[in-house]
C-alpha cells in the first residue's frame, strides 16, 4: 500500500524533469528524449495502482493520466512540442488535478 505522501514524493521529480525536458524541447529537439524518459517513468509509477491512496484528487487524475501520457509522449515523438506542453498544461487532463493532490508536499 502506498500513501499519497510517497505517491507524491516518488512523482516530483519526474514531473520537474518532463516540465523542464518539454519546456527545453521547444528550443532544442534533442531535449524531447529526456521528456520521453520523464513520461515513462511516470507511467511506471502510475502502474503501481492506488492501493493506500485516499485523495480524491490523486484518484481523478490517476484515472485519466495515463493516456494523457500517452498522447504526450505521441506528440513529443512526432515533434509536435506545443501539442505535448498544451496537454500537459490542460485543465482537465494535464497535470493540474496531480499538482492539487500534491500540494503542500515536499517539492511540490
């Protein structure tokens, strides 16, 4: 079982890397790889499933994040930069729902 406490704290840092990786890929394409990297290890941190996790906010973006990270990593792969940081940023479907749940959180 895992709590959103390390639920959250084992997501920061991928999270800063996409954010940084897909900010720097707007600039450099070669900075699209590591935000590549960045989307895959959260969608294996996003495989451990929600045993433990009570947020009603981790849970609705649990829910949705991993095809949002797959249109991501869709959009990073065909070069398509704005795409991928416009469905990041999304309201609904990016990565504000997990930025809620974290919050407060070291690193958050």
């Amino acid at each position: 079982m895992t709590t959103i406490e390390q639920r959250c704290g084992d997501l920061v840092r991928p999270v800063l890397e996409l954010m940084g990786a897909a900010v720097s890929a707007g600039f450099d394409a070669s900075a699209a790889q590591p935000a590549l990297r960045a989307v895959q290890r959260l969608r294996d941190i996003l495989a451990e499933g929600t045993d433990g996790i009570a947020s009603a906010a981790y849970l609705q973006w649990h829910a949705t994040a991993d095809d949002m990270l797959a249109s991501v990593a869709r959009e990073l792969e065909n070069g398509d930069v704005p795409a991928a940081r416009a469905i990041l940023s999304d309201p609904r479907l990016g990565l504000q729902q997990l930025s809620i749940a974290c919050a407060g959180m070291p690193g958050w």
